[in-house]
C-alpha cells in the first residue's frame, strides 16, 4: 500500500449542510433555527454540525419539552477576524508610541483614536 500524503478537503463545504453553512455565514453573529426534531437527534445533530464547522460556526440544541428539539446555529468566525485586527491596530500603536511612553506624562501620549 502506497501512501498519499495531503489535507483532506473541507468538510463543511461538501454534502448536504453546505447551503447551510454559506447561509449562517451571509449573517454573522445571528442565530438560525436549522432543524427541528425528536430530542436525541437534535442533539446528535448539533454535536455533528459542531465537529464540521469548527471554531467559526456555534451550534446549539434546545428541548421543547414535548420529546422534540430544535437546532439553532450561527457563524463567529468574524469575531477571530476582528480581534486580529484589533490586536495589529494595537501593536502598530505600540510601535508608533515606542519605548518612551512610559517617562511621557499622560497630556504627551497620542490621541489612540
């Protein structure tokens, strides 16, 4: 047997949930109820939505009460996008500051905005 050394293709963007996970993604940060049905497989389902979309999309599951149980999922990936922005603003005002800014007095340092 000969092996084949290479990433596997993205799960999450192949089958049947694909629609679904460019939907949530259209709409950040905004919960959609994808599925409603017996209790243990909503749970199920959302357990599996979790592992294909990893850490950009949340996906949750809530009981009815009646032995039914609904989906809810959304995309956060945008949140890692952002705070990564944030964090270079951050360190290019780090630098544009530089190492004098802690002899500086307040009324000295640069506006951050």
């Amino acid at each position: 047997m000969t092996l084949e050394w290479s990433e596997p293709p993205d799960a999450r963007r192949k089958g049947k949930w694909a629609q679904v996970f460019d939907e949530l993604e259209a709409h950040p940060g905004d919960w959609a109820k994808l599925s409603e049905n017996t209790t243990r497989n909503a749970y199920s389902l959302a357990g599996r939505l979790r592992k294909i979309g990893g850490e950009d999309f949340e996906f949750t599951s809530r009981s009815f009460g009646n032995g039914n149980a609904g989906v809810w999922g959304k995309y956060i990936g945008h949140l890692a996008k952002l705070e990564a922005e944030i964090a270079e603003e951050a360190e290019i005002a780090e630098v544009e500051i530089g190492a004098d800014h802690d002899q500086m007095k307040p009324e000295e340092l640069p506006d951050p905005l």
